[in-house]
C-alpha cells in the first residue's frame, strides 16, 4: 500500500473529529481513517446525556473558569491543571463549531443550544440533544467527512504497531472482509479507539468492541500507559444488562430511591443529592445494597431509580431512549414503575500516556479520546466532560499529526514483517489437544474483575484478581479459533480482543494494588482516605521485557490547590 | 463497613441467583441462513437448538450459539443496545435489529411452531451468513449530499451559534433518531427491483438535510433526488416505515421531499413530474393509490416488465399485490375526500411558505 501521511485508527468522535481537522490543516496530506466496525456505529453513539460547555445560554452566570474548577474538583485534584484549561476554554468554541456543521442540538426557548445540569458541575452547563446526543454528533461528523472525501478502510481490525528504533513506521492490520493483513505505511499513527472498561464484560455499560484494542497495541509497543487503575462506575446500570440509564435521568429530576423508599442521596451527599460526581452516587448505591437496604431479584439486588414523578409527557419528549431501553431490556415502562438500576463499569480514565498536543512518547504515534490520558479526568470524569475530550483533543491531535508528519520520513513496512503478523495469527489459530473456549474466559475476566478490581478495593481482593488474570493469560495460549475461513472471521476477531483486555487488566489491577489511597473512582477499603503526600501522582505502566513495570509522572498544578473534595 | 467476607458474600449471592433464574425455559430453534463464499456454493440454513429463558433477546441467543455450540456462525453486532444499527437481521421474515427482539415475542411469530427463521437483510450483497455489505449504502448516502454544507462561512465557525427554533428542530428531531441500520433498505419493495434506487433511509436523511435552514445545498440535493431512481421511484408501499426499528415517520419525509419538488421545480421538470401528475390524480380521482400502475406510468412498459414482474409474481403467490386497476373501486366519500384534499395541498403550500420564509 502507498505510504500515508497519518493513519487515524478509530472512527469515534475522536477519530472522526482528527481526520477532519488534520484535512483541514494540510489538505495536501495523504490520511486514512481506519476502523473496526462503520464509524457510526462507534460506542461515541450510545453517549445520550450531552457534553459540556459554558455557553451560558442556560444559567447566564456560568463561566469557563467555573467549568475548570468543577472538572479539577472532580477529578479529585489528579487532572492536570493546563489540560483541564485547554478542555474547557475550547469547548464553547467547539460545541458551536458542532452547531454550525449541523448538530441538531436541542433549543431553548430563546432558540439558542439548550443545556441542562449533569452530576459535578455548578451551573446547567451539559449541552444536548434530546437522549441521543452521541448519536447526533458522530453522524454529523461522519456526514462531514463523507462531504470531504475522507478515505475510509471499514472494519479494518488493527493488530500492531510497526516500531523501528524509537519510532513507528505504520500500522499492521486485518480486513475483515478478505481476512488478509495489510501493511499501512505512515508518518504518523493516531490512535482513537475508545475505551477498555468492557473487560468487566457483563457488569459494564459499554459496547462488546470496547476491549481497548488501541491501548494494548500501544504497550505492547512499549508505550506507557497512565493512570489505568481509574475505571468509573456509572450508579445507574440496568440490573440485567448493565446497559446505561443516562444521567440526564437524574438531571431532569429523577430520585434514587432504597428498598425502605428513602431517598437514600441525602445520607452522602445532602446539597447535591442525586447529582453528586458518579464515584460518590455509585459507592452510596453499592452501599446501600451491602448495608441490606437494597431490593432483591432472581438477577441480583438493586435500587430503584424513580422517574414516575416527571410525568408521561416530559419522559416522552426528553427521555424517550430511556423509556424504549427499560421497556426492552427490563419489561418496564418508566412513566409507571421506577426503573431496576445497578453501578457497571462505564468509562476509562486511564489510557495511553499522551501530552497536551496527543503526543506520545513514541515518535510518529499520538492518541486522543477515551483511549488517550492526558490527563483531564484524573481520578474521575465528570459526566459530559468526555464527549467534550474526544472534541477538542481529538481536532488538537488532528491538527498536531498533520503539522509533525512532515518531520517523519515516509512510512516504510518490509514483506518480512507482514509475513511474521500472518504467521503469529495462524499460530493462535490451532492449538493441539486441550483447548479453552474464548467465551468462557472472557466471562471469567469480567467476573474477577467485577469482584476483586470493582468499586470497593482491598490488597487482598486485588492480589487475587492478580493472580487470576496471569493464570487467564495463560489458559488464553490454548484458546481455539474454531471459525477457520477468512471471510469476516468474528471468532478470530473476539479472539484477538480478549487477549487486548487480558493484557490491559494486569495494568488496571496492579496499578489498583500499588496505589494505597482511596480517590476518585478508586476505594481501598484498606486505605479510606485520599494521601496527597504518596499519592498526588500519576502511576505509569509499561511493558519492559515483557513484565508490567511501574512508573510515575508528576500531576501539573495551577491556580488550584489541593482541597479535600465535598459535594 | 464493608467487611470483605460481606463484598463476596454479595457478589457470590449475586451469581447463584443468575445461575438459579431459570424459570421460564424453553426448548427453541433457530434456523439460521449461512453462506461462506470461500467453501459455499450456495446458501443453505443451519438448525441450533437451544434452551432459552424468558427474557433473552435474538441477539443474546446468536451469541450463545456462537460461543457454546458454533463458533463458525458469523453476524455483526455492537452496543447491544438498539443505538449504534449493526445487528440488523431479519427474524421471521421481518427486517429488525436482534439486540432488541425477544425470543419469546418471536416464538409467536413463527410460521414453523418453535422455529425462529433468522436471516441476512436484502437488497445488500451477502458477505458471509448474517453480514451484508453496507458500501452501496454509504455510496448513496454520498450520491445524495447527505450532510449539511453550513451557510456559515468558514472564518466565522465556532465563533456563533444559528438560532434554530424548537419548531424548525422538531422538523428534523424525529428523523435523526436514524441509527442507518437498513432494515426499511431490506423491506422495501421497489430496491428489490432497483438496487440503483435511492432507498428511504437515504430519502429520510435528504428530507433531514433539506429542512434545516442551516444548510445551503437544498437545490443541489433536490435535483439529484428528483432524478431517476430518485424520490418519484417510491411506490408507497409504506413497508419501511412499518419496519422502522426507531419508528420514524419516513412516509412524511418522502411526501414532504415530493411536494418540495412540485413546489420548487414545477410539474413538469423530469420522469418524476409524470409520476408526481399520476400520483395527484389517482388520490384526487379514486381516494386511494392505483399502485399496481403507478410504475408503468412513470417508467414506461418494458422497464416494469423486466423490473417488477418476477416481484408481483413472488407478491401474488404471497397474496400481497395491490388489486390490479379495475377492482381498485373509488373510495366511499369520494366527494368529501376530494373536498379535503384541495384543503389539504392548499395548507401544505401554505406551510411551506412560512417555513420558506424563516
Ligand atoms: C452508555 C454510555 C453513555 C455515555 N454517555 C456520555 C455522555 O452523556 N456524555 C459524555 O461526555 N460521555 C459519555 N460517555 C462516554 C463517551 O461516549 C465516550 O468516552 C466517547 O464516546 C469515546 O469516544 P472515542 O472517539 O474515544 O471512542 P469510540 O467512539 O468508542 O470509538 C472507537 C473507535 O475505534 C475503533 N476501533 C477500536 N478498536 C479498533 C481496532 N482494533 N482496529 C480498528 N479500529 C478500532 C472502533 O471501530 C471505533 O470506531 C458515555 C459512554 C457510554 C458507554
Ligand atoms: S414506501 Fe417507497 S421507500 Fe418505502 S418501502 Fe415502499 S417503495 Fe420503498
Ligand atoms: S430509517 Fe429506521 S429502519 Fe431505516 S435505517 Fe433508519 S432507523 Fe433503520
Ligand atoms: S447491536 Fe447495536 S443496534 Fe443491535
């Protein structure tokens, strides 16, 4: 294949929005997206509640600096200060640039963008449409760069980086259709491919392909991964699939209610109440379930997340996914029973250690969106603040990509090692004798997970969940591609993302052990309390040799200083 | 208080009573479609029996095919959830996405008693079992300029935003709830015939695109919709609106695209006008559409022979042809119809002039 300029892998908000950027910095340069499945179906579609900017249109006071605070409070003071001002000063500015390329937005009545408040922040800030808010920005980016010509390799599965010294010289990947692996030679790679947290399998949120594909890829090229022990819980998981009831739910008014029909919100976070940061409203839930004040259910216990009292005509015209969700997957309709809700695992905090620019430190290589940390959640994201990141990082990473490409020479991939990439495909194809079933351990993963590396952490949980992922890894060596044709071989496909998952789980749950502290998204029942002395810091996994190995990384600072953080 | 002892006891709790929920099984098969170019010469159907409970969808019973019994069996799907389109399939005869549809609605459905039929959507060439190939799709998505070319210019982006009002955001809010999944693609009857045919969920996104005032492309897209193959193909069968798996009311979107065209380009302009005059005068005329001649009309003789006829033959053996011209009797109340029908195209007009206006 004749060389790129940059090769974009991921077709999200993230990737979309970088492809359009870098066409419009160079439009000279030679770019490819490239993605596993169309990029409308990208997990980026099933955000529904919205993304954050201080337009002001709601709540006329709000300002950029009051969206910084809210975010660095929120990540529990482990954001970097300069990316959260980055973040937050481009998002009237991008959010608008999302409205005049088509984004139907919602209006108000004054037929501005219509925002709404969302868990964390201080003013009616979270800027959507309807419950599809998403859907609605990846289509409009993806019709725009079908409107510019941006070339399209779909359902391209990327296996691996070619690195040369210390830089990438492209990217290896399989066309599912063919079944072959091709060459993509390039200045510059981009990695876009969301997040990691369906590793919890069953008891997460996200869509079966979230198996951070692009993140292992990164460190199995010896690219350091940060902050990967910061998995967020959404409070609100459907009780039997751990499918999403959006927070936009509780924004329009929606009360958690216990078994004892308290609103049980007020014991942890009376001012806030049901719109307190995620990691609080799911610990309370968890809680309350193992304090016994949960209901119980042949599919486990949950709480009660109360929407009756909005009335059938506000349900319908803001909420109607959530209606169509819980009538589909929990047989109940909403404007008539509360809904069965439950914490699953929900989004990634961590991901691929990049700078303010999507840089990583591999020469040539940048990532930006759910897979990328730079970090501008910290310990913890703030709902509506992630549509937000995979905007502006994705255009900055964009643009960055197709200023540097022409510091790199061309990308070159030699026919060796496209052979070697076939071959060691082939070779995870046949195991002889015995052979474990993919399935099997992709549901155990998640179950180890959910258990030992879930809300509530403790040393010996995690050396448990430890343990089991190495001796996962290693009955992996005898999983089975049953499926042996080349035309769209999902099996292989599945295959290939369980063994991305298992490497990404060692990084979650020794991270999780190493940090003794309790912030954010992550609970040590053993350590309770936030240690700004140890543990203000970044921790940094990368492969040396084949083993996790420790690092660290100091977080930026600014205008604010370390508070204990209440809600 | 949270003891480690009470965290496992929950989570170990948690998994016995999955395990225990058992009520509610039953014994059902699928008679799945499969077809491998690489070894297949010609697609056959595979039975799985499988135990399912109550409650378990399509899609969840594919993958537990897949992973216990056939690992072989090949379909796309994503969210698992009704959002992101990939999983559409059709489950006995019907054009719908797996990831929402209850086995145990289906059960009732079944022409063959506890035999769900699962099949690949139609009209899109086959890649391997469930999976189609969704680039002719795209490919028209592009044909027909489906994005909005913004009015603003370039220098100002991101500096202001169009005030849009609820009125004019409640046009196109229904419409893009499309998550482009083809199941209306795979259920309509003319793309069966025509596969160059535009196709409704293309048409629902052009009407989207059309009446946003932000765009500033409408002619260009309309001239192209109006061309052949384009919008005056539709026969108004009305199948992909019943198989909208977001219940959009495509229909509106297609007559609203045809009046636009009436109104901007006059009657008489192209192939499409002569179908336009064919479809006023049958509703005006007999209160009902003469459908079984509107394509004869419009396209002349010998395209509806080689087109349409293998389908009306496959239609009537199903029963489902509309009657042939003479037994399509005037419907009752003509008079009044007709009366609201010049109301109507009266109102319509006078709509569209408002919203010109804005
Ligand atoms: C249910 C749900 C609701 C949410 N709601 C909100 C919300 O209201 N507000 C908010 O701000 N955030 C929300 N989020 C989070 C937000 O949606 C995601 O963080 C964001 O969309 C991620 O975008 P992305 O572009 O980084 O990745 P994605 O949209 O996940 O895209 C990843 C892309 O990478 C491609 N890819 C992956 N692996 C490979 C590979 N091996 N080869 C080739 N391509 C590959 C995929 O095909 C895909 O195109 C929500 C998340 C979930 C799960
Ligand atoms: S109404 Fe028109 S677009 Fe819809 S299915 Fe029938 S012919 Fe196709
Ligand atoms: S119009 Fe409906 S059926 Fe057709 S692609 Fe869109 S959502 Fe699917
Ligand atoms: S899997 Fe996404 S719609 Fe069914």
């Amino acid at each position: 294949m004749k060389p790129f300029d940059i090769v974009i892998v991921g077709g999200g908000g993230a990737g979309l929005y970088a492809a359009m950027e870098a066409m419009k910095t160079n439009p000279a340069l030679n770019i490819a997206v490239l993605t596993k499945v169309y990029p409308n179906r990208s997990h980026t579609s099933a955000a529904q509640g919205g993304a954050n900017a201080a337009l002001g249109n709601k709540a006329k006071d709000d300002t950029v600096e009051m969206h910084i605070f809210d975010t660095i409070k929120g990540s529990d003071y482990l954001a970097d200060q300069d990316a959260v001002d980055v973040l937050c000063s481009e998002a009237p500015k991008i959010i608008r640039e999302l409205e005049n390329i088509g984004t139907p937005w919602s209006r108000m009545e004054d037929n501005t963008i219509a925002q709404r408040p969302f868990g964390g922040a201080g003013r009616p800030r979270c800027c959507y449409c309807a419950d599809k808010t998403g859907h609605t920005i990846l289509q409009t980016l993806y019709e725009q760069c079908l409107r510019k010509g941006v070339i399209f390799f779909n359902e391209y599965f990327a296996l691996s980086l070619s690195v040369q010294g210390s830089r990438s010289r492209g990217l290896m990947a399989m066309n599912m259709k063919s079944g072959k692996v091709e060459a993509f030679p390039a200045r510059t790679v981009i990695f876009a491919t969301g997040g990691y947290a369906k590793m919890y399998w069953n008891r997460s949120s996200n869509a079966a392909g979230n198996t951070g594909d692009g993140q292992a890829i990164a460190y199995r090229a010896g690219i350091p991964m940060k902050d990967m022990e910061f998995v967020q819980f959404h409070p609100t998981g459907l009780r039997k699939s751990g499918l999403l009831v959006t927070e936009g739910a509780r924004g329009e008014g929606g009360f958690l209610i216990n078994k004892d029909g308290e609103r049980f919100m007020a014991r942890y976070a009376k001012e806030k109440m049901e719109l307190g940061p995620r990691d609080l409203v799911s610990r309370s839930i968890e809680t309350e379930i193992l304090e016994g004040r949960g209901f119980d259910s042949p599919a486990g216990k949950y709480i009660h997340l109360d929407l009756t009292h909005l009335g059938a005509d506000l349900i319908k015209s803001r909420l109607p996914q959530i209606r169509e969700m819980s009538l589909n997957f929990e047989g109940v309709d909403p404007i008539e029973e509360p809904i069965p809700v439950r914490p699953t695992a929900h989004y990634s905090m961590g991901g691929i250690d990049t700078d303010n620019f999507g840089r990583t430190v591999m020469d040539g290589v940048y990532a930006a969106g759910e897979c990328a940390c730079v970090s501008v959640h910290g310990a913890n994201r703030l709902g509506g603040n992630s549509l937000l990141d995979i905007l502006v990082f994705g255009r900055i990473a964009g643009h960055t990509a197709a200023e540097e490409a022409g510091k790199f020479e061309p990308g070159k991939i030699s026919e060796e090692e496209i052979k070697a990439s076939v071959d060691e495909l082939r070779s995870s194809m046949q195991p002889s004798g015995h052979y474990e079933r993919y399935g099997a351990l992709r549901e155990e993963l998640g179950q180890t997970l959910a258990l030992n590396v879930g809300i509530f952490r403790e040393a010996s949980l995690l050396k448990q969940g430890i343990r089991d992922i190495s001796e996962l890894k290693e009955r992996f060596k005898k999983v089975r591609v049953f499926d042996s044709s080349d035309v769209f071989n999902t099996n292989l496909m599945q295959v290939l993302e369980l063994k991305n998952m298992l490497d990404l789980a060692e990084t979650v749950a020794i991270g999780a052990l190493a940090r003794e502290e309790s912030r954010g998204s992550h609970t040590r029942i053993d350590f309770p309390v936030r240690d700004d002395e140890k543990w203000h810091k970044h921790t940094l996994a990368t492969l040396v040799n084949g083993k996790t190995t420790p690092g660290e990384k100091p977080v930026t600072m600014g205008r604010y200083e370390l508070q204990e953080r209440t809600y | 208080m949270n003891s480690r002892k009470e965290l496992i006891n929950h989570f170990a709790l948690m998994t016995e009573i999955i395990d225990q929920h058992q009520e509610g099984k039953r014994d059902v098969t699928f008679r799945v479609f499969r077809f491998n170019p690489q070894v297949d010469s010609k697609p056959y159907f595979d039975d799985y029996t499988i135990s399912a409970e109550r409650g378990i969808t399509v899609l969840r019973s594919l993958n537990y095919i897949k992973e216990h019994v056939d690992p072989s069996l090949s379909f796309r799907a994503f969210c698992q959830a009704g959002i992101c389109g990939s999983c559409g399939m059709r489950v006995n005869g019907t054009s719908k996405l797996s990831c929402t549809s209850q086995v145990w609605d289906e059960l009732d459905k079944c022409r063959e008693p506890g035999i769900i039929k699962v099949e690949p959507l139609r009209s899109m060439p086959i890649i391997k079992d469930l999976i189609v190939d969704m680039d002719p799709l795209v490919d028209k998505m592009k044909r027909y300029s489906n994005w909005i070319d913004s009015t603003m210019p370039l220098a100002e982006m991101g500096k202001k935003e169009f005030l849009v009002s609820e009125e004019e955001f409640h046009r196109y809010d229904k419409a893009t709830d499309c998550i482009l999944c083809a199941s209306c693609v795979s259920e309509c009857s003319i793309l069966r015939a025509n596969k160059e045919y535009v196709s409704p969920a293309v048409l629902l996104k052009s009407y989207r695109m059309n009446v946003d005032s932000r765009d500033s492309i409408h002619d260009v897209r309309l001239a192209e919709l109006v061309k052949d193959h384009g919008v005056w193909d539709c026969t108004h069968c009305y199948r992909c609106q019943e198989s909208c798996v977001k219940s959009i009311p495509i229909m509106e979107a297609i007559h609203s695209i045809r009046e636009d065209a009436l109104e901007c380009r006059g009657p008489k302009d192209t192939s499409g006008a002569k179908h336009a005059e064919a479809f006023m005068e049958d509703i005006e005329k007999k209160g009902k559409l003469v459908e079984a001649t509107l394509p004869i009309r419009t396209n002349g003789v010998v395209w509806t022979l080689r087109n349409l006829l293998p389908m009306a033959m496959k239609m009537i053996v199903k029963r489902r042809t509309p009657p042939p011209p003479p037994l399509v009797k005037p419907a009752k109340g003509i008079k009044i119809f007709r009366a609201m029908f010049r109301e109507m195209s009266e109102h319509v007009k006078q709509d569209h002039l408002k919203s010109h206006k804005k």
